[in-house]
C-alpha cells in the first residue's frame, strides 16, 4: 500500500511523559501519584477540511500501517465543509533551557516533606485553614509532516501553590502564594511562600474595604499582566478574529493605546510559557501584538494566518492527545523609562493594586473586570492604608489609552491558561504602570 492520494498536508504530534501530583490539607496528605501517559494526533487535510485521528499509546509503524491511518483520517476529512488552507512559517527547534533539577531524580516521599514544610510555614493563631499542592510534568515531543519535518524534544516544569485562610470575629479572608519554572523540582527552601500567604490573609483582616469610583490606579506587573493576557492577549487570537468575536478585528493600524504601550506575545521567551516550536512545527518568535498604542498584529496558528493576515504563525499549542489552538505563551506589556517614585507621584491621590484573584473578560464586546489580591491607598503620591475587596473593571479600548507610564523592570507570573477544555503552561507580565481614570470596585461606603 502507498500513501493515500489526496492528501494535500498531514502532521503527526505524539506526547509522552507522566505527571505528579501532590495534595496536601493542614498537615494531611490527602493524595500522591505519579501517571504515565502516551497520546498522539494525527491531523489529514483532504480536498477542503481536517480529519482529525487521536491515539492511546500510539507507537509508530511507517509503511502500509500509517498509510492506512492516513486513510482513515483522509475519510474523516471528506466529511467536512471547512474550506481550509493554510499559511507557513519559520521552522527551528530552540534549544530547551536546562534544569536545575531533575524532577525525576527526587522521590516522591521527599517531594511530599518538602511540600508538607511549606504548608506548615504557614501556621499562624489566626490561620483556620492550609492547603498546598505540587504538579510537576514530564512531556517527550516527536512532531513529524507531510513536508518532511520533524522534532523531538522533552520538557520538565513544575510548580506549587500555598493558600492560608484566617479568620476572625467573623471575617475571613486568604493569602495565596504560587509558583511554577520550566527549569525543573522547585520545592527547596521555600517555605517563605508559606509565611507570605499566612501574612497576607492575615494583614486582610486589619484592611478596610476599598471605595469604588473613578480614579488612577497604580497596577502592579502582576495585575497589569493578567490585564495583558485577558484583555488583549485573547482578543488578538486568530481564530476569535476570525470567527468576529474580538474587538480588535478590522482595527490594524488604528490607535488604541497611548504612544507609550507596546504589548507583547513570545513563545522564544525562556519563561514557563516557553515552547522549543509549535504544535504545528513552527517556531514563532516575538510578536508586538499592540505597538506604540496602535494594532499591530495578531496571534496566528497557519490555518488562522492564511483566513486572517496580519502576524505570524507559531501559536498553535496542545494538551498531549488534543488537537492545537490558537493560544497565547508568555504576554507582557513592554517596559518604560518611569520610576516606580514617577508613577506613585503621578498617581497622586487614587489607589496601588496588588495580585490577582481571577475575573472575566468578553473579547467580542471589549469588557472585563479583574478582582485584585489587595491594595493600598495612595495618598498625595505616596502608597499608605491597605485595603481589600477591590477590583478594577471597564471597556478595552478605552482603557489602553489610560496607561500612560510604564516602569522599568518587567516581572514575569507563570501559570496555565485555559481555552477550549485545554490548558497549556504561560506566563504574564508587564512592569509598575499607571492607568489614568481607571473604573474601580469596592465595597468601602463613605
């Protein structure tokens, strides 16, 4: 048997590796183990569409076996509609950073001690309830195509998180400390994650509550970078552009921001959202998603390239076993020439918003609201009382024009980003900004 007549492209992605977890509730391991796994995706595009194969314990047989694979996925394709075509882009396999640890070298008994020491660090009178968890993730990568290219490389990140509960005459309040690398176990000397979420669920017990209204706001990196991920980092998919659900469609080149913003996506960047190449084999680099205010370019996978324009591809990302999406790595806003003392003085009276506690954002409509960990008052330019249960809300585009002062020192947050029922491994970020006539939440009356 030949291969399959037909068939204008097909790409094979296999993930291997296993997956640790760690949970423990106030002193009590409540669960541990390790899982093996092995998933493939076969991908055939026929005359319009995708025939999309996935595969358990997938092992490799070339020849008349994966010709016959072929011709089931090239089946599958002729079911579809999708007129597909797809766009191209630089092909390099980077070098993944080294580890400092080998995850695999460490058991997992000493794993759950260490984890156990970081939870315990965050004991405190006033602390009514601990938790910590541990996930490390080993991943083996073969990519091949139908255009001769091929990849293999493997992948160690890990990370933790630490939550402390206080309560007191009836309020309760958290702290919550996390923290993930790609260079391998992270779990060493690092109780002070403990003690700084026990601090900070306890210091929210002596906060007020913050007054809500107009006023400028002081975000900090990792505020302003989740703002840069939700709020502009999806809205510049392309398959959202596409499909009309973004805000930003039709606007490349118009001013959106202040001349003083670049936003930025870079899957290069050795931070956790790293990727060595794609899920389709392309190895995108920096790409300036907003620039000096303006709409530069959007997020591409190269389907979504060859519908949209205007970008790169090389955002195509996968969970093991799952077909790629368009999605984001590591997305910051660019830093500036201000002085963290410029930016607190030019904020004279408003508030300093700390951390991030989730939200939402509509891409389609231009709207989010993000609730902060915390925040402090600043008062004639200086930050002074802090003050919990505050967020920070409003419309996109009008808000890129409030940043008007970017700081100097750029301070990256990793995480998992979730899109599709898949989540994948970024980060954020941005450094000290300033947004003017920011719309923030409190519950504080006067």
């Amino acid at each position: 048997m030949t291969e399959p007549s037909g068939i204008r492209y097909y790409d094979l992605r296999q993930v291997s590796g296993q997956s640790t977890h760690i949970d423990v509730d106030k002193g009590v391991i409540e669960s541990a183990g390790t899982v093996f796994f092995n998933k493939a995706v076969l991908r055939v595009l026929g005359p319009r569409g995708w025939g999309v194969l996935t595969f358990d314990n997938y092992v490799h047989e070339p020849g008349k076996k994966f010709y016959e694979l072929l011709a089931s996925a090239q089946k599958l394709a002729h079911l579809t509609d999708d007129e597909v075509s797809l766009g191209d882009g630089p092909r390099a396999l980077r070098p993944v950073p080294p580890v400092k640890e080998d995850c695999r070298d460490v058991g997992i008994e000493e794993k759950a001690s260490l984890l156990l020491a970081i939870e315990k660090a965050a004991d405190h009178p006033l602390v009514t309830s601990r938790r910590a968890n541990y996930l490390e993730r080993i991943e083996n990568v073969w990519f091949m195509d139908s255009s001769k290219n091929e990849y293999r490389y493997e992948t160690c990140r890990s990370g933790f998180s630490v939550m402390a509960v206080a309560s007191r005459n009836g309020t309760v309040q958290m702290g919550y400390e996390p923290d993930h690398t790609l260079r391998g176990f992270n779990l060493r000397h690092r109780e002070d994650m403990g003690r700084k979420a026990a601090a900070t669920a306890v210091a929210l017990l002596d906060a007020g509550a913050a007054k809500g209204g107009k006023m400028h706001a002081v975000l900090d990196p990792e505020l302003a970078g989740v703002f840069a991920h939700e709020a502009v980092g999806h809205a510049s998919e392309g398959d959202l552009i596409e499909e009309g659900n973004s805000v930003l469609k039709g606007r490349t080149g118009e001013k959106i921001g202040n001349d003083r913003l670049t936003i930025v996506d870079d899957p290069s960047l050795q931070e956790f959202g790293f990727e060595p190449v794609d899920a389709e084999g392309i190895a995108a680099g920096r790409t300036e998603i907003i620039r000096a205010g303006k709409v530069n370019a959007f997020l591409h996978n190269r389907q979504t390239l060859a519908a949209v324009g205007n970008g790169v591809a090389g955002h195509a990302r996968a969970m093991p076993g799952e077909p790629p999406l368009v999605r984001m790595s590591n997305t910051f806003i660019e830093t500036g020439d201000a002085t963290d003392d410029e930016i607190l003085s030019e904020c004279k009276n408003g508030i300093y918003l700390v951390g991030s506690r989730g939200g939402q954002v509509d891409p389609g409509r231009g709207v989010f609201q993000f609730n902060a960990e915390y925040g402090y008052l600043v008062e004639n330019g200086e930050r002074t009382t802090m003050v919990r249960d505050v967020s920070l809300s409003g419309e996109i585009l009008s808000t890129l024009h409030g940043i008007t002062l970017c700081g100097r020192h750029r301070v990256m947050h990793p995480g998992y980003c979730g899109k599709g029922g898949q989540s994948v491994p970024v980060s954020d970020g941005a450094p000290l900004v300033l947004l003017c006539d920011a719309v923030v939440g409190g519950s504080g009356v006067d």
